[in-house]
C-alpha cells in the first residue's frame, strides 16, 4: 500500500505547513519539497499572495481543488501535520473532493479521523512518518 502514497504523479498537499522552521510542518514540506515531489502548502492563516517557502500556499483543501480544477483528485496525498481535531475536519472536506490518500504525521491521528477514513474508503498511514517512510529519489 505505501508505494501508492509515494507514485511519482501524486501531488503531496501538506496541511500545516509553515515558515516557521523550528514547526514539523515546515520540515514536512522541505523535505518532500527537497526530495523533489510536487508539494502544495495549505495553512488556514495563509493570506492571498503569500507563500509557504516560496511556494503559494492555500487556506483550505477546498480553495485548493477550486483554484486547480484539472488535478486529478486519486493523485492527492494529504499529508496531515496539524492537531487531530483538525485533521479530522481536514480529512471529511478533502473526501468531499475526493482525496483517497491521508498520511497522518505522528501526532496528527485520532481514532475518530482513522475511523472516518475506513468508513470512507480513504487509505490512510499513520504512526509514522513520511520523512523516515519516503523512498530516495
């Protein structure tokens, strides 16, 4: 199951990433970023024009899907490096868009969230992390 999170098309949406380098979510999305995979940062205190590393940053899933109608939505890994109360809000509005890969970073899960992501054919990791788990490219 892991190689399907780590195919070359995904597209790795890093929910939680920040320019704050002492955050997990910033290290989350260098190191995806510096292993070269296509990475998009949400933070829900993004604010319009500005960026997370140099790459534009979104608020939500959802600003996210209708700002690149033409991504496919089965090439989407959610890389959750947030609270699992907001994770579990993360995950239900990316399955409204029909996310199907959720990698939940160390800290990020809850019972509730893995639950939902079960109930919804969403496959999911958790208990480890995408740094330590990634292939080299």
């Amino acid at each position: 199951m892991m190689d399907a999170f780590f195919d070359p098309e995904n597209v790795f949406v890093v929910v939680g990433a920040t320019n704050n380098g002492e955050k997990y979510g910033s290290k989350v999305f260098l190191d995806l970023k510096a292993a070269g995979y296509n990475v998009v940062a949400i933070n829900r205190n993004a604010r319009p024009g500005e960026g997370i590393h140099g790459t534009p940053a979104y608020r939500t899933v959802t600003e996210y899907v209708k700002r690149n109608e033409k991504i496919k939505k089965v090439s989407v890994v959610l890389v959750l490096v947030v609270p699992p109360p907001a994770a579990l809000a993360v995950v239900e509005e990316a399955a409204e868009h029909g996310v199907r890969k959720a990698w939940f970073q160390p800290g990020a899960e809850s019972k509730e969230a893995t639950a939902f992501c079960d109930a919804h054919k969403i496959a999911c990791i958790h208990d480890q992390c995408i740094m330590v788990q990634k292939p080299s490219r």
